[in-house]
C-alpha cells in the first residue's frame, strides 16, 4: 500500500490496531541525511519489547510490527508487516486502551455546558453514559471526562482573576524595565488573549 505521508500511515495503522484488538506507537523514525524528512518508520504493537528486571511490566516482546519506507516522491511504502502476536487479544479491552480512547466533539460541548450550568461531573458523565446507550458506547472511560473537566476549569477564568493578572504584570514591569505585556479584550472587556 502507497500512503501520502507518514501520518496518514499511522493512522491508518492505528484504525487496523483499533478492529484487531491491540494499540500501536511509533518505534523508530529515521531522518534522511541530507534534509529533515523521515526516510524510514516503524511502527510496533505497545506490548513489543522487554520488561526490566524485578519491575511488573506489560512489554511481553510481541514481534507484531510495520515497516515502512519513504519513496523519492515523498510517498510511503509498507516495505514490511508481521501480524502474529505473541500475547492474547481481547476484543473487549480494545475501547478502554489509551489509544482507541478519544471524547468526541459533541460530547466536549456537553460536558462542558452542563459544568458551567452547575451539573456535577459524575452526573454529567451518568447523562452522557445514558445518552450514548451505556458505559461501553461512551467511547471514554469516566476519568477521561473528569480529566476533561479539570482541563476547562482551570483554563476559565472567574470574576476579577483578570485584573488580577494585569496588577501582577504591572508589578512585575515595575521590577524588570524589560518585561512587556499585551492583554487583548473583546467589546465587553473580557479577557481573549495574554501575550
């Protein structure tokens, strides 16, 4: 198979590891010499490899892998593939590995939306488990919507925080003659953009 870049590749790569049951990660990338352009990747099944001594680990030294090459048109080529795992594949962890778990955009909007409604997160996370027909068609474990949760708070700003920032920043330029600051705000005066 022909690919138009390397991350086209490895997404591609990343979809067949989703339907097989297993979760990938890139292993090697090698840039050519004379540019910055990759010459060759590899891209290996996570649980390839070995663990270090007296340390539990999930590296069994699977040989699953993909070869590829860059062509002189910048197209990849899949020079080699091993499929054979040396480790059970589990149809039913494939939605709970790191890789195959994502929060749509939709469910971003919710979530959110309901936080600053005041829902809290566990019943949040209980609406959109509902929604989508249970737990397992979440696409998400429940930390990853708390962690999205944290993620928003801290970067929404209550009342007076932004003048808060702007007295720290005159400070701090009243200490250091060459410490500059741009605060940009929209119509209303709130806060958009801090440079």
């Amino acid at each position: 198979m022909i690919f138009s870049s390397l991350d086209s590749l490895f997404v591609s790569y990343q979809e067949h590891a989703r339907l097989k049951s297993f979760s990938v990660v890139k292993r090697t990338s090698k840039r050519a010499v004379e540019g910055d352009d990759y010459k060759y990747a590899r891209m290996i099944c996570d649980k390839s490899g070995s663990s270090r001594a007296n340390m539990t680990s999930k590296r069994v030294g699977c040989t699953a892998r993909l070869n590829a090459i860059r062509q002189d048109n910048g197209s990849w080529i899949i020079s080699k593939m091993v499929t054979e795992h040396n480790h059970e594949i589990d149809p039913t962890f494939s939605p709970l590995m790191l890789a195959h778990r994502q929060l749509n955009v939709h469910m971003k909007r919710q979530l959110e939306a309901n936080d600053i409604a005041g829902i809290r997160p566990w019943k949040n996370v209980r609406i959109c488990e509902v929604q989508s027909g249970g737990s397992q068609n979440l696409g998400c474990l429940p930390r990853d919507c708390r962690n999205f949760f944290d993620q928003r708070r801290r970067l929404r700003l209550g009342d007076g925080d932004a003048e808060a920032i702007r007295q720290l920043f005159c400070r701090l330029q009243l200490k250091d003659g060459f410490f500059f600051y741009s605060m940009d705000l929209d119509q209303d005066g709130r806060l958009r953009n801090i440079l």
